[in-house]
C-alpha cells in the first residue's frame, strides 16, 4: 500500500515518522460496551462475532481503500482465533473490549 502513495521519494527518516500515517491502521471495537468508544474518524468496515459467546466486535478502518474489506476479513478471522483463545479452558479470559491490528 506504501508504494501506491510514492514512499519510494520519501527520505530513509521521512518514512519512518509517516510510517503512521501510511499503515493500515485498524482496530476492532466490542459492541454493547460503554468503556471503550471507536475514534470518531474510523470506518466500520465488517463486524465479528464470537462462535462461543454472543459477542460482537465492529471491525474499523482509519483510511477507507479499495482493499479495505479483504483486509478486514483477514482480521476478522485473526480476531475469531484471538476470542477462541480466550475461551481455552487454561485461559478464561475476558474478551477484550478493544483490539488494535498492526
Ligand atoms: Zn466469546
């Protein structure tokens, strides 16, 4: 994604302080939870539920791209295999109420 906005001009210290800025910041917000809120800016892109629980995450975007969706369908199946952990009977967490990708 970096490349289709011309990084390839940028200086080596350039890039890194547009590093965030350019990635595909993403995050993904519990639904029926007060204590964590989506930034106002974020596009809801696909929402994830749990296969154990009835919990429900919104999956959302800081920039709107055409791959937008792929990219969020991978992260949701990432984030099914986090809340599947959480379920593990050696784990017994609670399901975080927000969850950053990388
Ligand atoms: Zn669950």
């Amino acid at each position: 994604m970096i490349s289709t906005i011309g990084a390839g001009t940028l200086l080596p210290s350039q890039v890194f302080s547009d590093v965030g800025l350019l990635s595909m910041k993403a995050i993904a917000i519990r639904t029926g939870q007060q204590r964590q809120k989506g930034p106002g800016k974020f596009h809801s892109i696909t929402t994830v539920a749990c296969d154990k629980c009835d919990a429900q995450y919104v999956i959302s975007h800081k920039r709107k791209l055409r791959a937008s969706p792929t990219i969020a369908a991978a992260q949701a199946e990432e984030l099914k295999m986090l809340l599947a952990e959480d379920h593990q009977p050696k784990a017994r967490r609670e399901h975080p109420d927000l969850v950053e990708f990388d």
